[in-house]
C-alpha cells in the first residue's frame, strides 16, 4: 500500500459551452498549482471531440516552459479523445507513463489510459506551483472540434504504508507517518500484474504529536562509615 499526495489535481469543464479548436489555432488552457515540492508523477486527462483527430497536437507545459506532446497526429481520419457525456463524467483520454496501451498504438477516440507520445516523466523534478498550461493545436484546415474536459494531477513523493497485506483481510488500518501533512492524498494498492486499484482521503492537520513520559526514580546513596576506635595504654 503507498500513499502520496493527491490534493494537486485541478480540472477544467467548460460544460455545454465548451471551448472550440479551431483551424490553425492553439487552444490554451491554464491551471493554477498552488502546492509546493516537487512533481513525481504527472496524469492527464482529455475530453474533447473533433473530426480528424490527425490534426491535434496536444502539449502538456509546465510553469518554467518545458513541455511533453501529449498526442502528435494521432488516430488517424477517426474522431474525438474520449467517449460518453460531453463533460467530466465521460470516458476521458488518461496519459499515463504506466498504460498499457501508447498512443502510437492506440485507436481513436483513444478512451482509457494510454501512454503518451512522449513521456510525463520528462517533466519529474519540476516545482508544482506556478501556472500549468494544457495547450491543444490544430494543424490543418477543414476539420474543427470542441474541448469539454480537461484535468491534471500532479503527485508527490510515495510513502509505503504497509507492505505484505493478506487481500483477504478485507480491511486493514494503519498509523499515518509523521511526514504527512493536511491535504488529500491517494492510496494505492498494488498487487500482482496489472492488479491496481486507488482510492482518496483527506487529512486534516499533521497527526498527533506521539507523547512518551518517563519517570526515573531518584538515586539514593548509602555510605556506611565505621566507627572510630582509639585505644590508650598508660
């Protein structure tokens, strides 16, 4: 079981106004990161609909100017990253290092987690605060789209919580390390090949400072003198 901070995750949904990507133009979408530290691990997540998505170069920018493609001409004549409602709640295209599927080899709308064109990781080490920027470019004519959803998380460090863990247990409770502060977090437990599953919490405060009183009895000294003995012969 890990835990890691979770609670740098922002999204954008501009609902049923959406945001249009036009012809020949960068769509530029900015998330304000207010934590501190350092990145570790970076998601993305993606729900727009477009009609050849071989135009889209999808660009993840980070505060300092240093960028990953996303997508780069991907898909094909096929349509749309993601699937389902035009919001949030739909299938969104995740990029994620660890997917299994990559965007090279992956088929539009591409809806799950795939691998992106060029690395997250490139982008570990950077400072979380600043502004953020998902920047989504249409290259040709014709063919135009909408974005409906946008999210990014950004992790720091793992903490390993406990290790060995019997799954049929079915619950389990364990003690927060003193080096986790308030905020969200994300538990991860991970099991046997691709057997993964996550959930969050929220912290509130440090835990508990942890208070150990110890009584020490005083220190008695005994001195035992003997007796003084004089003699004396007349």
């Amino acid at each position: 079981v890990f835990v890691r901070r979770a609670g740098l995750r922002e999204e954008e949904s501009p609902g049923s106004a959406a945001l249009p990507i036009e012809d020949f133009e960068t769509l530029v979408l900015p998330f304000e990161i207010l934590g501190a530290g350092s990145v570790t691990a970076i998601e993305v997540g993606i729900r727009l609909d477009h009609t050849y998505t071989a135009d889209l170069e999808i660009r993840l920018v980070a505060p300092d100017g240093d960028s990953v493609r996303l997508a780069f001409h991907n898909g094909s004549w096929r349509n749309d990253f993601g699937s389902g409602a035009d919001d949030c709640s739909g299938t969104l295209t995740v990029f994620a290092d660890d997917a299994a599927l990559s965007m090279e080899t992956g088929v539009a709308p591409f809806a799950g987690r795939h691998r992106p064109y060029e690395p997250l990781s490139s982008l570990a080490d950077h400072a979380m605060a600043g502004t953020w920027h998902i920047e989504i470019t249409d290259h040709w004519g014709w063919d135009q789209g909408s974005l409906y959803c946008a999210q990014l998380a950004l992790f720091a460090e793992s903490t390993t919580v406990a290790e060995g863990i019997d799954a049929g247990i079915g619950s389990y409770v364990w003690t927060p390390p003193d080096d986790l502060f308030s905020g969200d977090f994300l538990v991860e437990v991970i099991g046997l090949l691709a057997d993964r599953s996550d959930g969050t919490f929220y912290l509130e405060g440090a835990p508990p400072p942890t208070t150990t009183t110890t009584t020490v009895p005083p220190t008695t000294t005994t001195t035992t003198v003997p007796p003084t003995t004089t003699t004396t012969t007349v």
